[in-house]
C-alpha cells in the first residue's frame, strides 16, 4: 500500500477493509479559468480520495478559491472537467451539491436573518423531498420528514458545538460561531467531500485549535476534507497531503515533509530561490 | 435654568455652529424646573381641554365654542394627558415616552389651531382654549425633553433600560385573559373610530393612538405584547377572527364600512401573495396587480356580465380556479425567462408587463371592450348549504334577527379568502419549500451552494405570488361589479408594494395592517383627497426612517435593521473572488 499512495496516512483508513488503496472521490482534471485575460487556473489536476484531507495552499491570488468555485459551479471552466466517483459532474451549484461537494466560503455566507438551526435546516435540503402539496396538506409523512430533518440539523449543530437558539439570528454569532455554523451547514448536505475555505481566518489559537479537532473529526465521520489554510501551522498538523497553488498552475503535491522541503515552493512563498 | 460650564460652551461655539447643541444649552432645565413646568404644562392643558377652542360658531365640528365639557377634538386630549401625567412618576425612564406622548398632545393642539383659523378665516378664530392647549403641550415637550437631554449628557445614567429587559409574562390563565380582554377592546377602539365622522376628529384621533402608541412603545410595551401574542397565538387569532365574523352584526344593517372592508380584505389577500414574492423570496415584483387585474377578467368574463363579450356562466369556485391557473401562467410565463438572471431585471421586466397588461386590456376592444371594461357584473351565486336555491350575494340576510346587507356575503366571502391567503403562506413558509425561498433571499449563492435550485424556487415563488393575485383578483370583480383597464394602474402596485413593505415584510398581520392603511385611512381622510399621495409619501418617509422593519415586523427581521454592522460592507472591500462574481457574470444561471 505504500508503494501506491506513499502519502496517504494510515489512520484515515479505520472503516475501510482491506490493504487496497482507497477510492478516488473526486478527480478534476485540466481545469483552466480566464478572467479576461487572467489565467486564474493553468490545467489544474486535483484528486481526493476516500477519507483523507487535503490541503490546498499558496500565495494571495493564486486562484485556490477560484478552484473551490469550479468544483462547486459557481465559476465555469473554460477547460476541463471534474468527476465525482466516476461520474460526470454538472457544474451547477446545486447539482454539485445533490452529487455530494459541499463546502463554505472565504468570506462567511450565512443566512444572516435566519436562525442557526433554519441555516442548517437549509443544507437539509437535498435530503427532504417535500412539495407544496405535502406543505400544504400537512400530512403524517411531512409531519416525520420535517421532524426528522429538524433533528438531524440539531445533531449537525450540536456536533460543531452550538446550540440551537430560536430567537436569535445567524447573524449575530460570534466570528468563530458563524464559521462553525457554516461547517455545520455544509455538513447537513452529507457530502463525500467537504470544501472549506479559510476555516481558521480571523481566529485566534485556541479556537484555530478547535478548529482542527472539528475537521478531523468530520474525517473521522467518513467525510474527505479538502482546506485552504494560509495557516501553516494548521495545515501541516493536519493535512494527509498538501496541493501547491501558484499564479493558476499546481507547483507540488505531497505529505507535508515534501512540500515543505520543495524547492519551488520556498521559491514561490519567499520570492527567492533557496540556491 | 443651570448655567452652563462655560468651557463646554466655548467649545462648541468654537469648533462648528451646533444648532441642537445650543438650543439644549438655552432650553435645559434645573431639577425643580422641570416638575414646575412640566406640572404647570399638564393643568394647563388639563384646563384646555374644557375651555373654548373657537371663538364664534362656524361649523366647526364638535361645538368647539362651548365651555365645560371637552367636545369634538378636545377629548383625545384626554388619554395623553392621563398617560403624560402617570409617566411623571416613572421619570427618567419613561422621558422617551413623555417626549412622544407630548408631541401627540401637541399636534392635536396644533392641527386643531390651523384647522379652526384656516375654516374661520383668521386667527381671531381660535378662542383661548386653543392658545393654551398649545402653551401647556409645549411647556410639557420642554419638561420632558430637559429629562433626555440630561440622560443624553451623561449625568444620569439610570433608566432607558426598559426596551431591553427580558420580557416577564403573568401566568398562561391571567395571559389568556388579557388576550380574551384586549382582542375585543381593540374590537370597539375600531368601531369607535370608523364611527368618528369628521376629519378634523379624526386626525386628532390618530395623533392621540399615534402618539399613545410610540409612548407605550418606548416604555416596552410591544414587545411585551408580541410576546404576549406569540405564546397565546391560537387563541389570539380565534379571537379575532370572531370578532371579524361579529362586525357585520354592529353595523345596523348598513352596507358602506362592510364595502370598505371587503376591498381592504381583498387588497389583503393579494397583499399576502406579494408578500411571498417580495417578503419571503426578496424579489421585486413592480407589476403585480396586473395578475390580480388577469384574475379579474377572468372572472368578469366567465359570468355572463350585462356589458360582455363573452356570454357564458362558470360556477364561481371553477372560476376562482381558472382565474389563479390563468394568472400563474402568466407568471410562469413572466417569470420564466427572467428569473434565470440576476439582479434587478425582474422589476424592470415586471413594470413593463404591468404596463402591457393594462394597454393591452385597454385595446383589446373584442374581448375586453377596452376602456369601457366589462361592466354590469352579476352578484355571485353558489349553491346553498341549506336549501336547494342557491345562496345569492346580492340578496340581504336575516341572521339571528339581524338584519344583514348584502355586503356581508362578500365580507364573509373576503374573509374566507383571506384565512386561505394566510394558511397558503404560513403553510409554505413553514417548510422546507418557505426556507429555501428565505436562503434565496438572503443569499443566492449560498442557497444554491447547498443544493437550493434557485430558478426553480424563485418561478415557483413568483407563480404562487401570481395565483394568489389572480384568486384574490376574481372576488373582487364581483364586488366591484365591473372591471376596467385603469383600476390596474402601476400606482396600484406600488400602492400594495408599500402595504407590504409598510405593515412588515414577511408577516401576515403586517400585510393586513397595511393593506388596511392604504385602503382605509383614505376614506376617513376623504377632505385631504388632493394630498392623500403626499401624506402617504410622506407617512412612508418618516417610517423608513424611524422604523424601517415596518409596523408588525418578523421578530428576526426587526434584529436586522436596528443592529447597524458593517459586517457586509467589509467582505465587500476586500473583494474576493465569491462577491465579485455577482458583478462579473450576470447571466450566470442560465444554461447553456
Ligand atoms: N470573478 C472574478 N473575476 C475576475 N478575476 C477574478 C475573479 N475571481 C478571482 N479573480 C482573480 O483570480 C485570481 C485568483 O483569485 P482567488 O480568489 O482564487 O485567489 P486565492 O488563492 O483564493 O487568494 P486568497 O488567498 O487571497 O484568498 C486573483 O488574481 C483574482 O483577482
Ligand atoms: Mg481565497
């Protein structure tokens, strides 16, 4: 198994059987994005696979949110195309998200005037079914499903360590709250593999720290995590492999130990060549 | 009055011309000075009240020259003044509502003196009554306004806390009785003033439960209420509801405030609709009375009018049917193609189908008879739940010995629309469907990262909205017996827009509320009809800036305007790629 994925860490393959290497969730291949004349991605490809967390790093600009919203629809490849296990994915935001990419942004987006639990009652939505006429009617199955979904969002905030709050708005969370809420969000979407982009911006230590317990416990839930961080510390602590982003173009991948000894990489954090 | 350091005088003069500042610094009071005035303000108007207002009879109503007892406008002095004068006990807390309650006083002080000097020519008009009610509303403002200052200066920090302390309720059987009490107090208050005939009492009128009002309001009283409301809100609405189903019983057989009331009702039912579009989904719909007007040529047509073209007769609940299937349709087909873009296209678009429908209807002359419209429109007839004659709206009832108008049938009929408008909106809104179109409105992006289709959601939004219209719509040509193109003017849409965005986005109360303000209020203030638009701009200007979360906000909602963060603006300037796609690709969601 070494041979094959000598970057991949042992612990995140509790659950899976066997000695073979684990599956490929998620494969982009040869994105490119133009903004006019901006070549905000060069070819990129990109893997996750079952279970592990990646970490996608690189200077102001190097267009890692950019790739975030290629994956997730909101910005259209101009080449390229991504699968998610096996299939062809329809880069539109919500089919992204009924295929199983969830993920949260930069710059928080909540619902800012709905209550945490609607907040997540909203990432419910792919996983409930019910139409107008069961709103209207209000019969025994949307009665359940409502139930159902009303609980499972209260599990998702209660697992990133909030409590569910009828009068107060999302919007008057604390920073770190609302980024946990976020996650929380993303999480009700049960998906295979979760985006997060600058989880720990604007944190202090203590909750940086917190921080990394949540993302890997959400691994340890089954779900594969893909973390912009500028945070080196966070991501080396944290991440089963490390993707470089420089200018538009992939400059490395590896275990931490790879990148961090990689000479481009050093190359292009500091402006200089370590020659 | 206190000297005033004269450092801090110097300053101000020094630095910028500040016109509030200077005024306080003339205007404040001494302790004792203040009680003196303020006391001496209220006797004063005490006295007011049963003193002459008019120095010779003209017409003026409510015998404003009499001496002795406080006739026409002067006895809503009265509650003010009860209220002003308890609140001298509660000071500094209630200085707010003291301000408020004062200014109630003396607009009607005010508004009076114009009125009786403008109708009697001259200021030799207004007898001594009028004078000091002026003098004592002014002395109390100044009384009470030296109490703000002096919390505004720091010095004492004590009170102004009462709008925040946590709400405290009695127990659930004293908070029943309240609700069983009040509903039907509010009941007889509306009664009461439909029943006050001239203007000049009914703006006094208003400006008394105005500023009542905003005073209570300071003093936490609404949120107490709202909460009060909230716990008990089964037995609130069953309540009101009987009092709905009550009213047509006190009006003695008389039609004219029934027939207001249905276009109110009516103007309510489509104002819930709009509300689902505008409150819930946060689109901008500039034309929605044209599927209200599509909804009412419909039904026009289908019933076999005297001035039609169309001579045929559809029971009317088949009617109401099609009339909301033509108008979701439409709305679909509106909707369709401009709700895949972002932005601001939709209320252009929808201003200019508003526009269409209307020329369109005007010159259509073989089917709609263009601006003659369909008219001679047949009293609704549905069959009967007691006898084998069908039940006829035109026709007047004897109900438990009362004699009922034929108004009330539609009145009932209104209110039946309007309990399906609300159980259609609170049923949606409450369920996954009503959260997805909140997550639209509060950030599409968001909503579609989590799998929110949000064309989907916002055409059926926009649909529901339409048939709603279109529902409410088929009723009211009914009542008004003939349809015709200019009833479906813009300034109609903009009209239910502000009922919606005046009574709270989002809430059913609210659409009430305002539909009620808009429709209501100007046929009581039927001498000011040449002004009416502009007190409305005006009344709208005011509330924007006092109270922008509208009359019956949404409890969330109301959070949302009165914390002012800059939380937004911030992700704006830094400008990462999530913001700027807003502006970058407009046309984003449409496919390819
Ligand atoms: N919608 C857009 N239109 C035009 N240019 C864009 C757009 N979005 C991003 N860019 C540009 O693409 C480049 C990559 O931006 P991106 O936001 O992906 O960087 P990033 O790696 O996330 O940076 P940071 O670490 O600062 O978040 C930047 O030069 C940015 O200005
Ligand atoms: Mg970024």
């Amino acid at each position: 198994m070494k041979s094959v994925d000598s970057d991949f860490s042992p612990s995140s393959l509790s659950g899976l059987a066997g000695n073979f290497p684990p599956r490929v969730l998620l494969r982009a291949s040869g994105l490119t994005v133009r903004f006019g004349g901006l070549l905000a991605l060069d070819a990129v490809d990109f893997e996750v696979r079952e279970g592990e967390i990646v970490g996608l790093i690189g200077p102001n600009g190097a267009g890692k949110t950019t790739f975030f919203n290629c994956l997730t629809g909101l910005v259209m490849p101009d080449e390229g195309e991504v699968r998610y296990k096996g299939q062809l994915l329809v880069l539109r935001p919500y089919k992204v998200a009924e295929a199983g990419l969830a993920r949260t942004f930069q710059n928080i987006r909540l619902f800012p005037n709905m209550t945490p639990l609607e907040n997540v009652l909203v990432g419910r939505h792919c996983h409930t079914k019910e139409g107008v006429w069961s709103a209207l009617w209000r019969g025994k199955r949307f009665r359940e499903a409502e139930a159902s979904a009303r609980m499972a969002a209260a599990e998702f905030l209660d697992f990133v360590g909030l409590v569910p709050d009828e009068d107060l708005s999302a919007h008057s969370l604390s920073y770190g709250d609302q980024r946990r809420l976020e996650i929380a969000r993303a999480l009700a979407c049960e998906p295979g593999v979760l985006l997060l982009d600058e989880p720990t911006a604007g944190m202090n230590p203590r909750e940086t720290q917190a921080m990394l317990e949540l993302v890997q416990q959400i691994r340890d839930r089954g779900v594969a995590v893909v973390v912009i961080e500028h945070d080196m510390r966070f991501i080396f602590s944290l991440c089963d492999r490390i993707v470089v982003l420089d200018s538009g173009c992939k400059l490395s991948e590896g275990t931490s130990v790879e990148v961090r000894k990689d000479p481009r990489v050093i190359e292009a954090y500091l402006g200089i060549s370590p020659e | 009055m206190t000297p005033v350091p004269p450092s801090a005088s110097h300053l101000t003069s020094r630095h910028k011309t500040n016109w509030s500042e200077m005024w306080r610094s003339v205007l404040r009071l001494s302790g004792r000075w203040r009680f003196v005035l303020g006391i001496a303000g209220a006797l004063f108007v005490w006295t007011a009240a049963f003193s002459p207002w008019a120095s010779f009879a003209f017409g003026y109503p409510g015998k404003m020259t009499l001496s002795g007892f406080p006739g026409g406008a002067r006895v809503y002095l009265l509650p003010l003044l009860l209220l002003v004068s308890l609140l001298f006990f509660t000071l500094p807390v209630g200085a707010t509502a003291g301000v408020r309650a004062a200014l109630g006083l003396l607009f009607i002080a005010g508004y009076n003196f114009i009125a009786i000097s403008w109708e009697g020519d001259g200021v030799d008009a207004v007898a001594w009554g009028a004078w000091i009610a002026l003098l004592g509303s002014l002395l109390l403002l100044w009384a009470f306004a030296s109490f703000l200052w002096e919390e505004a200066d720091g010095r004492s920090l004590s009170g102004q806390t009462a709008g925040h302390t946590a709400v405290k309720l009695p127990d659930p059987i004293w908070q029943m009785l309240l609700v069983f009490g009040g509903v039907p107090a509010l009941l007889i208050c509306f009664v009461y003033a439909l029943d006050v005939e001239e203007s000049s009492r009914f703006v006094s009128l208003i400006c008394c439960l105005g500023a009542g009002s905003a005073a209570l309001s300071s003093l936490g009283f609404f949120n107490w209420t709202s909460e009060l409301l909230a716990r008990q809100r089964t037995f609130a609405v069953i309540l009101l509801l009987i009092a709905a189903l009550v009213f047509p019983f006190t009006q003695d057989g008389n039609g004219y405030w029934l027939r207001v009331l249905i276009s109110v009702g009516v103007f309510a039912s489509a104002a819930i609709g709009l509300n689902i579009v505008v409150g819930l989904t946060g689109l901008l719909d500039l034309g929605y009375i044209a599927f209200f007007g599509i909804g009412a040529y419909v039904s026009a047509l289908l019933s076999d009018a005297d001035f039609t073209t169309v001579h045929v007769r559809v029971p009317f609940l088949l009617v109401l049917l099609i009339g909301a299937t033509v108008a979701g349709l439409v709305g679909i087909f509106v909707g369709a193609p401009t709700l895949r873009l972002r932005g601001d296209y939709l209320a252009i678009v929808t201003l200019g189908f508003g526009e269409i429908f209307r020329i369109t209807m005007n010159n259509w002359n073989g089917l709609t008879r263009g601006p003659n419209g369909i008219a001679g429109i047949s009293d609704l007839e549905i069959p009967s739940l007691f006898g084998s004659t069908p039940l006829n709206f035109g026709d007047a009832h004897e109900v438990f010995g009362v004699s009922l108008p034929n108004f009330a049938n539609y009145y009932f009929l209104c209110i039946f629309l309007f309990i399906g408008m609300a159980i259609l909106f609170s049923r949606l809104g409450n369920s996954r469907i009503g959260r997805a179109w909140m997550a639209i409105r509060e950030d599409e992006i968001a909503a579609s990262s989590m799998g929110v289709n949000p064309v989907r959601f916002k055409l059926l939004s926009f649909a529901l909205g339409a048939s709603m219209a279109g529902a409410a719509g088929t009723v009211s040509a009914h009542v008004t017996q003939q349809v015709s193109p200019d009833s479906f003017t813009f300034m109609e849409s903009i009209l239910l827009l502000a009922a919606v965005v005046l009574g709270g986005m989002g809430t059913i109360p609210g659409a009430l509320l305002g539909a009620g303000v808009f429709y209501l209020l100007p046929e009581k203030l039927r001498a000011f009809q040449d002004v009416r638009m502009l007190m409305f701009g005006a009344a709208l200007i005011i509330m924007m800036r006092y109270r922008p979360e509208g009359l019956i906000p949404n409890r969330r909602r109301k959070a949302e305007f009165r914390e002012e963060k800059s939380r937004f603006s911030a992700g704006f300037l830094k400008g990462t790629g999530e913001l700027d796609l807003m502006q970058q690709n407009p046309v984003q969601e449409g496919g390819t």
